[in-house]
C-alpha cells in the first residue's frame, strides 16, 4: 500500500495555530484569576515574586526543562521548539492587550472556554506531529527510564503546582476544572486532530516528517490525555 505523506504546509499550519490558540487559553485561565494549570501557576508565581511576564517565565522555564532532555537523550522536534517560544510570546501578548476579567459569571465563561480551547489547541499542534512539548518529553523521558509515567507526571506537576503556590501563583476552582475537564477534551482532539496519510486505515499513527527531529507521530497519541503541553 503506498502512503501519502501529507502536505508539510499543512502540518506546520495546523502546529502554529495550535500553539497561538493554546497561548490564548492559557491567557483566558489567567485573565478569568480563578486558578490556572499546575505550570502556569509555577510561571505566575515566578513572576510575581522575580518580575517579568508570565509568558517570559513559561519560555524561561521551558528552555530549562529542555535542557534536561539531553542526560534523557531525548531529541526536540521542531514542534517542541517553536512550543517553548510561541506560547510564551503569545501568553504575554494577550495579558497585555487584554484587561482581566470581572463580575463571577463572566470569569466562570471565560475559564470554562480557556479549557474548552486550551483542550482544542492540545490536539492541534500534537495532532500535527512534529515534536512534544518539553514538559511532556521530559515526563515521558524519566519514564522511559522504569518509572511509571502516571507516578513521574503526578509527582512533577505537584511539584510544580506546590511550589508556584508557595511563591503567590494563583490555584483555585479553575485549577480543579483544568485539571478534570483537558482529560476527557484532549483524548478526543488528539486522535481527530492527527494528520495521517489519506491511504492510512483509521487509528494509524501519522507518518513522520523530516522537520520533526524528535520521536515519530506515534509517539504523540502514546501521551497520557492530562495536560499535554506545552505545553
């Protein structure tokens, strides 16, 4: 059977609108201030307690964690990369065009949509295949090691949740909600959202693509449905 690889255009479009989309949620959590996902609370706490953006710090960090491929040997997509830059960029833009958000009920809708989106964006830049986001990859990497990947994620993003607490970042109903509602959203945006040769049989993976340097496509759906980010 011969595979048609799809258009490599097509896939660095649906990345980018992913990314740019998952930037936009993760400003809406922040904008609606009734908590905001383990990692995003890391970064806000950052930034409030150092200075500098929320988005300024979610790169900082990404480009840290990284770093912590390499003794993993893990090796970064192009997807991861432009992951660590696009999303922060887009974070601090929003948070300064946009003014926070008042009255309860409008901060209700404008958290329930920064999930509903947040969930959308996931399964559009994971969907495209080329590369996990850094915190993923590290997760992924430490469990490739023996470990359990739901243990390794747990204990990673409490850490992380735990201590943007401690350092001022915002944890609340929305927290909760992220934290049960991008589960059930993701598993349906990923495997709908991946582009797959059109000769393909449904639920195979997508065929790899030369600009993404890290793990196959297959790699992508294998990720656990919480909180596949930038994240």
């Amino acid at each position: 059977m011969t595979w048609i690889r799809p258009p490599r255009a097509r896939r660095l479009v649906q990345l980018y609108v992913g990314l740019v989309l998952f930037g936009v949620s993760s400003a809406m959590l922040l904008l609606a201030g009734l908590g905001v996902d383990p990692w995003d609370v890391f970064h806000q706490g950052l930034s409030r307690r150092l200075g500098l953006g929320v988005g300024t710090w979610a790169i900082i960090v990404g480009v840290l964690v990284l770093l912590l491929w390499i003794p993993l040997r893990q090796r970064p997509g192009f997807g991861t990369l432009s992951n660590v830059i696009v999303v922060g960029l887009v974070i601090d833009a929003m948070l300064a065009a946009v003014p926070p958000v008042h009255g309860l009920l409008a901060r209700v809708v404008v958290m329930c949509g920064g999930v509903v989106l947040n969930g959308i964006a996931t399964g559009a830049y994971i969907g495209a295949g080329l590369g996990p986001g850094p915190r993923d990859g590290l997760m992924v990497g430490l469990a490739a090691r023996g470990h359990s990947l739901r243990v390794v994620r747990t204990s990673i993003e409490l850490t992380v949740l735990l201590t943007g607490w401690l350092l001022g970042g915002t944890v609340g109903v929305g927290t909760v909600v992220y934290a049960l509602g991008i589960g059930p959203i993701v598993h349906i945006t990923i495997p709908l959202l991946a582009i797959r040769g059109s000769s393909a049989p449904a639920g195979t993976p997508a065929m790899s693509d030369p600009l993404a340097t890290g793990p196959p496509d297959s790699f992508t759906p294998a990720l656990p449905p919480h909180k596949l980010e930038r994240q």
